[in-house]
C-alpha cells in the first residue's frame, strides 16, 4: 500500500514537472499573440491618431492580458517614475523584468522597438512596429508550432520518467 | 500690477531640464527665478538664464547633446510624434504655456523643413502672466464704435502675448468695462495653455479657448459656435489667418491679435498686413518699446494718431 501510495506521488511530482514545461510554452506563445495585438494597435493609434505614448501604454496595459500587459504596465509605471531616463530605458528594464520567456530573437525584436518609441515621427514609429509586430508573428506561429510538438514529448517524457523511477525504486 | 507665481512658473519650466541643470536653476534665489525670461541651452556651453539685465551663464554648468534630446522627449512626453509639426515650425508649446524653441541641423525634403537633426540649441521661454498689465493700454482702446479691433506690435520677446492675455482676461471678466464674451485661438497653447480642459493661465470668466489647431480653423470654429463678442489671436502669419480675421471682422466681432514689428511702417512692408490695414480691420494699434523690465505703451489709431 506504501509502494503503491509512493508510486503515485513520484507519478503526480513527475506529470506536474511536465504540465509545467508545457505550460511555459503556452505561456510564451500567448505572450507572443498578446504583444503582437499590442503593436498592431499601437502602430494604427500611432499613426492614425498621433496619440501620446503614455495614454497609449496605460491603455495597453489595461486591455492586454499575462505576461504583455504586465509588460506595458511596467513600461507605463517606470516611465512615470523617471520620465528624464526616456522611455526606451523604461521599455528595457520592464522588459527584463516581465518577458523572461521570451527568446534572444524575439527580446532583440522588441528592443528595437523601444529605441524607436517617442523618438521619431509617426511614420518611422509605425513602419518599425509593423516591422516588429510581422516578426512577432512569425515568432509566435513558429513558438506555437514548438509548443504542440514539444508539448507532447513533455507530457510522454514526463510519464515515461516517472513511470521509469517508479520502477527503479520498486 | 502682479507677475503671479512667476517663481513658480519658472521652476514648472524648469522641469523639462536634466536633473542636473534642473537642480542648478531651482537653487537660484526666488527674486532672480521670478524676473527669468528664458533659459538658453547651447550644446557645449553653460547654461543661460536670460533676465531682463540680459544673458548670465550657470557657472560650472555644461549642456550636453544628450541634454538638448531629453529636453525634447521631456518637452513631448516621450512622443516627438505628437509635436512634429511644431517642430518644422521650429518650436514646441509645453503644458503651461511656456515655449521650447529649437535649432539645429535641418532636414529638408521637397524645400520644406521637416525636422531637426542633430539639436545645437534650445531656449526655453517661460510663460508670464502679468495682470494688470491691460491697464496701461484698455482705457485707450475705445474709440466711435465702441472697443476697437486691436493689433499688437513688439520685436519678438517684447510682451505682447502677456499683454494680450492680459486684455482678454481684463475684457471677460469686465475690469473697467462691460464683461465680454471672448474666444480664443490659441494654436501653440502660448496664451491660455489648457490642460485637460482648462486654462492654466488666466484668461477671465467669460473665455473660451479653441486650442490645438490652425488659427484660422480656430477662428472660424469660435465664430460659428461660441457667438464671441471679442476675437483674439496671437502671431498672426499666414494668409490664412488674415482672412480669417477678415471674415470675423466683418460679422461685428472685435480683434485682438499681435504681430512681430516695431513701427506702423514695418506692417506696411508686409503685404500679409498691408490688407488688413488697407481695409481698416484694426482701429487701434498697441505699439510695446522698452529694454529689460522697463515696457512702453504707444496706442495709435489706425493711421497712426496717438489716443
């Protein structure tokens, strides 16, 4: 009854690691799709509306969800905080701050982004968030495909592992 | 008369400096903030504080270019794109009134210029509020047909957009007068620097401020909407504006407007003028002279008669 209960627990610790792996991957992918809406947005308000980048980033931190919104809340707070540091500082350190899981590629993508915010007219801004919101994309689809391949190995992996160790330890 | 808050409205401005200008400027005695006209930033330089005695520079200060760009993203929060065309203008109007004026290289396409590259120079022109300062001219400004329309002139710097604001709030709320209905289109938001629907400045009871967009847009929309008894403008420049004012003037509404100049000659060189004064629109023309605080008051009539 002992092994048994044992079994069990090693069984649930080992499917719980692997949910976990699975849902990072969601976690990214959804972050991708959030940011990705984000600065479709951003570039039509930008561009169309020529609004002011702090009314913007407060709505955006409001409407997107996760990790992005609390993304833009933070870009919204710290360039509140220390408007003199200018917002590509503020883009950079909310960045490090709430898209850890993102990848080299898609942080490099977003930085750009923050360079240019609020530093040059509406076209140059737009042409480079359309620019990254495409490449967002491309990343998200490519992070999605990731996702459902590997969520699948995580989840057999993580049965397998522990299946595996309950038999070791019997 | 009053130079209200001038301290204070000064370290307002002074808030679009680096922190380090920022902290020089604000530790200046209160006297010297509050007679401070501008703050003149050049790339290289010390800081200059412009007072009516002339420039002074900020010993042991030196403007970075670095400076000259965080002024400007300070200046716009953080959103050069909402003050592009101001800046192919050559200035930005800051909340509060105050006006950053910019120099630098040119960016130009089609023989227009576009934008700035490379900031070498900024003055940052604090807004002033003097009330009472309609006083030494309002009397004066009545003539047959009651208040006349009135122009404006002074070199740049002179005063005359504190003394225009001080005439539309002298006029709405009634000093010496019968209370008038007053519209303003105040383009730059230099004369009643609304923020979130209301002035920041005093502009009297009875105003309504029409910001934001092209004078003569401005004008027409308070003509059609807000049945203006007075009409004020300031740095009339395009043939835009004048016929705009020219419409205005012939449905009964009294002008106010001002006009870089020192003499009835000068507008009679500037054929953008000339018409106005052709057509009589202006009745009295408010001549400002003097150097550092000193300001004289010269009224003419339209042909240049003192009253």
């Amino acid at each position: 009854m002992l092994k048994l209960l044992g079994a069990l627990c090693v069984m649930v610790v080992s499917l719980w690691c692997g949910a976990q792996a699975v849902g990072g991957l969601r976690r990214r992918v959804r972050a991708l799709e959030e940011l990705h809406a984000g600065l479709v947005w951003l570039e039509e308000e930008l561009t169309f509306r020529l609004t002011p980048l702090p009314q913007l980033l407060e709505r955006l931190g409001q409407d997107r969800r996760g990790e992005a919104g609390r993304f833009f809340q933070e870009v919204d707070r710290l360039l509140r905080l220390d408007p003199e540091g200018g917002l590509h500082q503020s883009w950079r350190r909310a960045m490090v701050r709430h898209l850890t899981l993102l990848k080299a590629e898609e942080r490099q993508a977003l930085l750009e982004v923050g360079q240019t915010l609020g530093r040059y007219d509406a076209r140059t801004q737009g042409q480079t968030l359309a620019r990254c919101a495409r490449r967002l994309a491309a990343l998200r689809d490519e992070a999605q495909g990731e996702a459902q391949r590997l969520g699948k190995v995580y989840t057999a992996l993580s049965a397998a592992g522990g299946a595996m160790v309950i038999l070791v330890l019997i | 008369m009053e130079n209200a808050g001038a301290a204070e409205r000064f370290d307002r401005a002074a808030e679009l400096l680096p922190g380090h200008l920022r902290r020089r400027v604000q530790g200046l005695p209160r006297e010297k903030r509050a007679r401070a006209e501008e703050l003149r930033l050049r790339r290289g330089r010390p800081l200059f504080v412009l007072t009516p005695q002339g420039e002074e520079p900020l010993e042991g200060t030196s403007v970075t270019a670095q400076d000259l760009e965080t002024v400007l993203e300070l200046a716009s929060a953080s959103s050069v794109h909402t003050v592009m065309e101001q800046i192919r203008h050559g200035f930005v109007s800051v909340p509060g009134g105050h006006r950053l004026g910019l120099c630098g290289t040119g960016v130009v396409e089609g023989g227009q210029l576009v934008n700035l590259r490379e900031l070498s120079s900024l003055s940052l022109r604090v807004a002033r509020e003097i009330r009472g300062l309609a006083r030494a001219v309002l009397p004066r400004l009545w003539g047959e047909r009651g208040l006349e329309s009135v122009l404006i002139l002074s070199p740049p710097g002179g005063g005359k957009t504190t003394l225009l604001r001080d005439l539309i709030r002298a006029l709405s709320a009634g000093e010496d007068c019968p209370p008038r209905r007053v519209g303003v289109a105040d383009e730059r938001g230099e004369l009643a620097a609304v923020a979130g629907g209301e002035p920041a400045l005093d502009v009297g009871p009875r105003t309504d401020v029409m910001s934001g967009c092209p004078k003569d847009i401005g004008l027409m929309t308070l003509l059609r909407g807000m049945n203006p008894q007075v009409l004020a403008v300031d740095e009339v420049t395009a043939p835009e504006d004048v016929s705009a004012m020219l419409q205005a003037a012939g449905c009964g509404v009294t002008l106010l407007a001002t006009a870089h100049g020192g003499t009835l000659r000068d507008l009679d060189r500037r054929p953008l003028y000339r018409e106005l004064m052709a057509r009589g629109v202006f009745g009295r023309l408010v001549v400002i002279r003097g150097t550092g605080e000193e300001r004289r008051y010269t009224v003419t009539d339209g042909e240049g008669r003192p009253c």
